[in-house]
C-alpha cells in the first residue's frame, strides 16, 4: 500500500515535469545577447526565426549596468521612450514568462541604444490545441508501469527475506 502511494506521487511528480518541458525558454538574441546589434533589424530578424507560445519564457541577458531591459506599450516601442513601463529590470539575467498572448514589446532605455536597434517586438501564440494537456497523459504512464509493480513487490520481498537471512 505504501509503495502504491509514493509510485502515484511519482507519477504525478514526472507529469509535472513533462508538463513543464513544454515551455520552452529563448535567450533573446542568441550570442548576441541583449545588446546593441549591428543592424537596427537584429532583434525582428531573430524573432522572426521563432514561435512564441504563451507560457514560454524570455531570458535577456546583458551586462548590467550598461543596458536595461523594459516591456512597454507598442506608442513606446515605436518612439524609444520609456516614460511608463509595463515591467523593467536593471539587472541581468532577466527571466520573463509570457504569460498573455499578442505582441509584447521589449526596448533598452539607456542612451540611444533602443534607437539604434536594442528592441524587440514579438507576436505571442496560444498553445497549440494538439499539445495534450497534462492531466490527461496521467493515465498512461501509469497504467503501463502498474503491470510490474506486483514483480517490483515480488522482488522486493525476496531482498527483504535475503537481509534477514544474513542478519539472523
Ligand atoms: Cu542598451
């Protein structure tokens, strides 16, 4: 009974897992990072390479001190001002969950960097309905593993009886 219980518990805690493995996770940029690029088209060439999906996270990575990083409003992203941002760091690395589908809009607010191509502007989608959703993949693993829990038992008791064996 007590094996049973602790085999459902780790069931359940590898569904997390699995569950989690979905979201995947982006460093802005790639080996560029999040800094000033060369080209002002940088960062939307590097989007356009991607698929966002809502639950993904963002990581900017930067040198702190010498960039930030601000999700603002598109009026904002379009004009490089920083006046009332959604959310800003200063340090870095900095992890963002995109938690809410549609575009999402990042710039530094440092000097001219943002003029100069330090933004970011990405489309977020819905997850796609063919992902199965974790609870419903709990059954499976379990029932397939269950079949050899009685020859788990078995097993184990042989040990147990060895150990008293020796013991005795
Ligand atoms: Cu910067």
């Amino acid at each position: 009974m007590e094996l049973g219980g602790g085999f459902v518990l780790c069931v359940v805690l590898l569904a997390a897992v699995v569950g989690r493995a979905n979201a995947a996770i982006y460093n802005v940029g790639d080996n560029l990072g999040w800094n000033v690029p060369s080209s002002v088209d940088e960062y939307s060439s590097w989007a356009s390479r991607h698929v966002f999906t809502r639950g993904d996270v963002l990581t900017f990575n930067f040198e702190t001190e010498k960039h930030d990083v601000a999700e603002v409003r598109k009026e904002e992203y379009d004009e490089c001002s920083s006046n009332d941002p959604i959310e800003k760091s200063n340090s870095a690395p900095w992890n963002t969950t995109l938690n809410s589908t549609g575009e999402h809009y990042y710039i530094c607010t440092v000097g001219s960097d943002c003029s100069s191509g330090q933004k970011l502007a990405i489309n977020v989608a819905a997850p796609s309905p063919t992902t199965p959703p974790s609870p419903p993949m709990l059954p499976t693993p379990r029932l397939g593993n269950s079949a050899t829990l009685p020859t788990l038992s078995a097993t184990l008791a042989v040990l147990v009886s060895v150990a008293f064996a020796v013991i005795m």
